[in-house]
C-alpha cells in the first residue's frame, strides 16, 4: 500500500490490487470561511490529485475540511463514495446534493469487502463526544474513523478528526490488531483560545501553548496504545485567513518536535513520527521510508513561518460577507425566537436544562458596531432582546458575531461549529469552563432543526 499524503485529512491511498482510495479531499481554495491549507499543496500536486480518477472517496465526516464542494469538482460523480451508517441521514443527504449517486454505507464496528479492491475495511463511531474525551448527551453521529485490511497484508488506521484517546486505541489493536501505520490527529479546531474574547495576547500564547502541550500527550499515548511502528501526524492542518489572519499565531498545533518529544517522554522513541508534507509518499512495505516530494514547501516550519504565510492571505475575504442583509431584512426577533424554540425542544429532549445563560451579542459587519443582545435563559427557555438577570453570578456563554454572520448561522447556510473554529465568532464564558453538551447543542440553534 502507498500512502501520498495531499493536504489536513486528505490522502491519495493506492492499495495492493491497484485501486486507488482518495479519503476527506480538500485541496483546494479556503473552506470554513477562513481556513487555507498548510502547507499548500503545490498546483502540480493538485493536478496529479484530478487526474488520478479514484475507484473510492471515502468521507469521514461533514465538516467543510472534509466533504469539500470545490476541491470535489470535476470528479465522476459515479464514482462510490464510503461512508459509515450514522443515526442521523445528513452526510447521505450532503453528498447526494453534491451530485453523487453511488453512497455504500457500511455499518460500524463490522468488517466489510471495498468490491474490487481486494481490501477489507472497518468503520468506527465517535469514540468521544470532544477532544477532552467528555461523554456527550447529544445522540449524534459525527465522526467517524477507518481500518484498512489491504490484500497485501497491510494494515492501516486512520483516525481522521475522531476524539481517539488511549483506551480506543488499545481495543482497536486488542480487535483488529496493531496497524503497521496509522493516521493519528494532532491538532484541534476549536474557537479556543483564538476567539476568546476576554484574553489578551498573553493569555492566548499561554493557553496556545498548554493546549498544544496536551495534545502531543495525547497523540504520544495513543501511538502507544495502538502499537502501530509508524505514526502520521494528520487533520487540522491550516491558517486562519481574512479578517483573522493575525489569530494563526494562536493555533494550538504541534510541530513535528513536539510529537516526537512527547513519545520520547514516555519511552516510546522507537515509534516514528512521519511527518508528510504535500506530495510525500509513505510505501507500507518500506516501513517508515518516505519519498518526499522536492515541490513540497514549507518542510520543517516553524510556528512563526506558519503565522506569516497566514498574514500573507488577510486580503482573502469571507464569502458570507457579500450577503446583503439590507435587500432581506431579517426580523430578528422573529428569526432568534424560533430558533430559541427549536433549540430548547431539542435540550428538552436530551434533559439538559443548566441554570445558565446563552447570549448573543451582535455588531454590524461594516461598522463593528454594536446592534443588539439576544439572551436564552437555559433552565427555563425564556428568550429575548436584553434580557437581564439579578444573580450577577449565573452561569453564561456569550457569543459576539457579526450580522451577516447570524444570518448564516441561523438559517443553516453556515455550520455553527465550523464558524467556531473559523475564528469569526467570539466567545466569553462564566465560569470559564468548557461544556461540551451546551457546545453539542449549539448546532441546533438553527431555524433547520
């Protein structure tokens, strides 16, 4: 099996028999608003990526970064696209409206035949609702992971964006075995803590660095626990670009240093950390031999070379931003009430009900300047303008958003968790601490639920 790493989660996969898996393409253009590849794959590369006419795409998920309407273009729309069989039909119901007629869903857990392709592959669910390995109350299949099982006798395991954590990966290999290579994340998408809007420089370079300190911990344990030789560092490999390019001084991504100084820590510096840049190939039957591709830029970056390509693309604006509210005119409240509605029928649903408060405070995108308040009362579904509450120690998360930003969010033009991660949105919290069924939920203040 040969392994050609393209860009973040995409990888042109040529198995033993010849067919040729192509996982999670985006490589081409921004996604999320905001989000550009890092390093970018050279034009030659992308090229090389169309013109290899894949038996198999497989999608592991929805978001933007992995089911990518631009970088998809111009393949057959006949071609079989894998992916898992979730309790919710939105990834089908996006890949249909992309064109494409052949879905093979497969069950999780199963082992399954890729038809000709003499190669066998398992589906994983989530194995964690967040990065921090919380249970989630949400019932929502989001991501999803791969097993390969090549007719060579190959085996490699891509976690893709999964919340894998050491003791997923120990069952995995306690099942189905060690992968000889495996495709492991290492970096986070989230608004923390570039969009935290009460942290200075300071705090964030602070949190920066502890962030991306227990993600290197948690990629070295579960390169243990899985036992697999090779590791691929993979996933969330981007800038931030437009209006918030400076924030990609802040993204919490390990360098290659870090991974291997965290495996090194716990004794394990006998596992390799391959990391592959745009072009590189990986031969499974060479063990940790890359062929590295010489038009790949940017190998062995530094933090502040990845900041500086980021500025390089603040001309770069958001799509969103030629939406003419004017030409709409939305009524707000009328809008944000309903959404408040479908949204405390679905925390109903899953009783979850926090003595808390949700707020929105919203600026016009021209200007900045403030326009109104949105408050949902969490316990009790009371929602409106300005609301105010007498304990000045209740619990709340408060969002600030543009406008036009809203107005994409709320009638589902935009993903909500993909503008978090975008750097659009900020966030300020009371205490400041992380809740990840409120977050899970927050997908569901739409006027689509």
């Amino acid at each position: 099996m040969i392994i050609q790493y393209i860009a973040n989660a995409c990888f042109l996969i040529r198995l033993a028999g010849g067919k040729v898996l192509l996982t999670d393409p985006w490589f081409e253009g921004p996604c999320q608003q905001t989000w550009w590849n890092f390093p970018p794959p050279p034009r030659a590369l992308v090229e090389q990526v169309r013109a290899a006419a894949p038996d198999w795409i497989y999608i592991s998920h929805l978001h933007h970064d992995h089911l990518h309407a631009e970088s998809l273009a111009g393949f057959d729309r006949d071609t079989p696209v894998l992916i898992a069989r979730m309790n919710t039909p939105n990834l089908r119901t996006a890949i249909k409206r992309l064109g494409f007629s052949r879905i093979v869903e497969q069950p999780f857990q199963t082992l399954f035949e890729i038809d000709g392709a003499d190669c066998q592959a398992v589906l994983f669910r989530d194995f964690h609702a967040t990065t921090a390995g919380d249970d989630s109350l949400v019932d929502y299949d989001l991501d999803t992971s791969l097993y390969l099982l090549d007719g060579d006798g190959a085996r490699v395991f891509n976690a893709v964006d999964n919340t894998i954590l050491a003791a997923d990966a120990a069952q995995i290999r306690s099942r189905w075995g060690a992968p000889d290579v495996a495709m492991l994340p290492y970096a986070s998408a989230s608004i923390f803590p570039m969009g935290m809007s009460d942290y200075d420089d300071a705090r964030k370079s602070a949190a920066r660095m502890a962030v991306s300190d227990r993600a290197a911990a948690r990629f070295g344990g579960v390169a243990d626990a899985l036992g697999a030789p090779v590791v691929i560092p993979a996933g969330g490999e981007y800038v931030l670009g437009g209006p918030v390019a400076a924030q990609s001084r802040f993204l919490p991504q390990p360098l290659e240093a870090d991974l291997v100084r965290a495996l090194g820590d716990i004794g394990r510096a006998d596992i390799k950390v391959a990391k592959l840049y745009p072009g590189d190939k990986l031969d499974t039957a060479a063990g940790d031999r890359v062929e590295q591709n010489p038009g790949a830029m940017f190998r062995n970056f530094t933090h502040a070379e990845r900041a500086a390509y980021a500025l390089s693309l603040a001309d770069k604006p958001p799509a969103y931003g030629q939406i003419d509210l004017g030409a709409l005119e939305p009524d707000w409240g009328r809008l944000l009430g309903r959404c408040a509605a479908l949204h405390q029928a679905r925390c109903r649903k899953m009783g979850y009900a926090p003595a808390m408060d949700l707020a929105f405070h919203v600026v016009d995108y021209a200007t900045g300047a403030p326009l109104f308040r949105y408050v949902v009362q969490m316990d009790d579904g009371t929602a409106g303008f300005d609301l105010s509450t007498p304990d000045v120690e209740r619990a709340s998360v408060a969002y600030t958003l543009d406008n036009r930003l809203l107005f994409c969010l709320v009638t589902g033009l935009l993903n909500w968790n993909a503008m978090e991660a975008s750097g659009l949105l900020g966030l300020s919290r009371r205490p400041d601490v992380y809740d990840p069924d409120l977050h899970r939920t927050l997908v569901h203040f739409t006027l689509l639920s």
